[in-house]
C-alpha cells in the first residue's frame, strides 16, 4: 500500500517533467497543433500505464487482504471450537465431581450409622460376656455341688434345676454365636463401605488435580525466552541468566527429594547439586551478607508454562532464625509471599510461628518461611497430577496469591545474585553439604 502512495506522489512529477521535455524538443520542428497533439498522446499512454500498474497493485493487495483474512476467520473458528470443546469437558468434569461428592457424602453417612450399629452391638456383646461369666460361675458351683452329691442321688428339684441352667446356658451360647456373627458381617460390610469410600476419594482427588494442572501460567505475562547454563561445584550451583551469574538456593524438578526434613538439615543443605537440593540457610547467609542481594524464583506448571518473580530481599543469621524480609521488585506473575513482614524460618521440630495451636510445617510438611501459615510453601510435598491419596492442599507444592487461584507446580528455582555484580566474590567452601 506504501508502494502504491509513493508512485500516485511520483507519477505527476514524471508527466510534468516529461512533458516540459518533449515540448522543448518538438519546438523547432512541429507546428504548435502537431506538438500538442503528441504531448497529449504522451500523457494519455504514461496515465494509462500508471492507472494499470495501480490496478495490478491493487489487485494483488485485496488478493493477499483476502487470504489474510480467510487465515483469521479460520483461527478464530478453531480458537471457538477449542473452546466450546473445553467448556464440555469442563461441565462433565463438575458434574461427576459433584455426583461423587454426593456418594461420598451417602457413604460416609453411611458410615457413620455402621459404627454406631458396631459400638451398640459391642455394648449387647460385652454384657453377654458378662452375664455367660456369671453363668459359667454358677455352673462351677453347681458342679461343686454334683461332686459332693455324687454319692448321693440328687433331688427332682436339683435335677430340675440343673438341667434349667444348661438349657439357658446354651441359648446364651447360641445368641452369643449369632452376635458374633452379625458382627462380623457388620465388619465386611464396614470394611467394603470403607474401601468405596478410599475409591471414591482417589476419583475425587485425581479430578481436584486435573483440574489444579489445567490451572497454568497462559493467562499471566510471559517473560523473555533465555538459554539457561549451569556451573556446578563442591558446594554451590550457578545458573547463568541475561549474562548473570545467579546462586541457586533450592531446585525441585520431580520430587526425586523428599523436603520434609529437620532443622539441622534445612540449615546446612542437603540433596544433590546435579538434581534436587537445598543449598542451605547457613550458606545462604553467609554469601548475602556481603551486600544487598535480589532474590529470584522460576516456577513451571504442569503445561511446562515457566514465570518468575524477583524480589529486593534480606536474610537474618541464626540469632533471628534466619529471619526474611521481601519487597517485589518485577515479575511475571501475582506475588504470593508476604511483603514488608518479618518471616522466620521453622521446621516441624522447630516451630517458631505456632499460631492458636497450628503447627505450620508439621500441617503443611516442609521448612518455610511462615508468618500466618501461607498457603504458598515452596518447599511442600511435591504433588503430581496423577498422584494417589487424600488431596490435602496445604502439604502440597503450590503458588498460591492471596486473590488468587492455585497454580500446582512441576517445577521451581529459587536464586539469588547482588545488585552490584562487582562485589559477586563468593568463594566455594571445601564442606560441602
């Protein structure tokens, strides 16, 4: 279309010029009407060869308009179809997690009138025992009394008496039998009630977790594509970013580690540098005490959607508990962690922050950093979308915003490098983890 504006701007120019200039050349041998008359040919045809060349311009440009818009109309009628197809399979989905809801509720409804049925039947149970004991006692002394009497010939009353009691004891017998046996028809029944129960909350779970790992990062803002390497050593990982050289703190891949662990392990580090680790809050402290630092953490979800978010940050000793401080500075993704609040760190066996009796890493498995129990837990048990078990959210590997929904995580990275890269001089200790 520019091309075709230049030529409309350039074509009188050219008529103009190349009239002036047969004009002049024709003066002095043609007549004044043979002159104009070629002039006007001139015009005509160059007019017409400009008027032809814009036709084809113009034909090729609605052409090339048309197919461009054909491509739309076509990507917005598969984007529609997509759509529609997983707002379906979205409507089943809830409908059959609420109609195993609905079962799961009978069940455990269900449940609940067993037990009460089992701890009555236990009650009936007990008080026969009781009774057959002191029935059992008194036929003891009854055959006391035969031993002694064995000599003589007993009464027809005593006769009449023994044979009373062993009738009235084998009823007791036989009701005690068939108790028993309703009690353990009453136990296969709770045991089978129990195991649909344990199905149905599995069907439940692997819903709530395809549905966590459709949650991805595709609605937030995507950062710049980077080509990440790493330097591995004794005792610390590099990782290089928009030519900076980053420490990594913590790498969790495929939950090959297990991050529950205690205090002592949390402060010195411990994993593989190759794979899953913690570097260690000790370590950690030691490098951010040479200067103001910028925390970063990479998160990937299920659909291998990668954000981040980086923070201006700093980290206490262990006279504080390696207390933390935040202040987000830029990411591609709503913060999840508490700002401007001092943050210790706590373990299942060292809970500073217990709050009304909740012990927040023994409830949400992992050493963090807690104020009021986040629901953000980096290092929380590593969840897979096809995981096996009760869903408990709050023991899981989550980014969770305050307003926001919960992103199940495949993947994080937690990194760290000065804002002045010239005072970088961390040195490798020889300890290792």
């Amino acid at each position: 279309m520019k091309i075709i504006l230049v030529f409309l701007f350039i074509a009188p120019l050219a008529l103009s010029a190349r009239a002036e200039k047969d004009y002049s050349s024709l003066d002095s041998a043609a007549s004044p009407e043979t002159k104009s008359r070629f002039a006007m040919l001139d015009d005509v045809r160059i007019l017409a060869n400009g008027l032809l060349q814009l036709g084809h311009g113009l034909k090729d440009f609605v052409h090339k308009t048309k197919g461009q818009m054909n491509d739309i109309f076509q990507k917005l009628y598969i984007f529609d179809r997509s759509f529609n197809e997983l707002s379906l399979q979205t409507s089943e989905i809830k409908e059959e997690e609420e109609q195993l809801k609905q079962t799961t509720a009978r069940l455990q409804i269900n449940n609940e009138e067993m037990k009460n049925l089992s701890q009555e039947m236990n009650l009936k149970i007990e008080d026969l025992i009781q009774n057959k004991i002191q029935l059992q006692e008194q036929v003891w002394g009854l055959e006391d009394k035969v031993t002694k009497l064995a000599v003589i010939h007993p009464s027809a009353q005593e006769t009449e008496e023994i044979s009373s009691l062993k009738a009235f004891m084998e009823q007791q017998d036989n009701h005690i039998k068939q108790l028993l046996k309703i009690m353990e028809d009453q136990h296969v029944q709770l045991d089978r009630q129990h195991d649909q129960i344990m199905e149905l909350e599995d069907k439940l779970n692997h819903i709530e977790l395809q549905e966590l790992a459709e949650n991805s990062f595709t609605g937030e803002q995507t950062e710049p594509e980077t080509i990440p390497s790493s330097v591995r050593n004794a005792t610390v990982v590099t990782h290089k970013y928009e030519g900076s050289s980053w420490t990594v703190i913590q790498n969790r891949v495929d939950g090959s580690l297990d991050f529950n662990q205690t205090w002592d392990a949390y402060v010195n580090g411990f994993g593989d540098l190759n794979e899953e680790f913690w570097l260690g809050l000790n370590k950690t402290y030691s490098i951010t005490k040479q200067g103001d630092y910028i925390l970063r953490i990479e998160l990937q979800d299920w659909k291998d959607n990668k954000r981040f978010i980086e923070y201006a940050f700093s980290l206490g000793g262990l006279e504080t508990n390696y207390t933390l401080q935040l202040s987000r500075i830029s990411g591609s993704i709503p913060n999840a962690l508490p700002e401007q609040t001092e943050l210790r760190f706590s373990t299942a066996d060292r809970d500073l922050d217990t709050i009304n009796d909740f012990n927040c890493p023994e409830n949400y498995l992992g050493g963090w950093w807690h104020s009021e129990c986040e629901e953000t837990n980096l290092n929380g048990k590593y969840v897979a979308p096809r995981s096996k078990g009760r869903l408990d959210r709050r023991k899981g590997l989550y980014w969770k915003p305050k307003k926001g929904r919960y992103y199940l995580l495949k993947s994080t990275k937690i990194m760290i490098h000065p804002t002045d890269l010239k005072s970088f001089d961390w040195i490798a200790q020889p300890d290792g983890f």
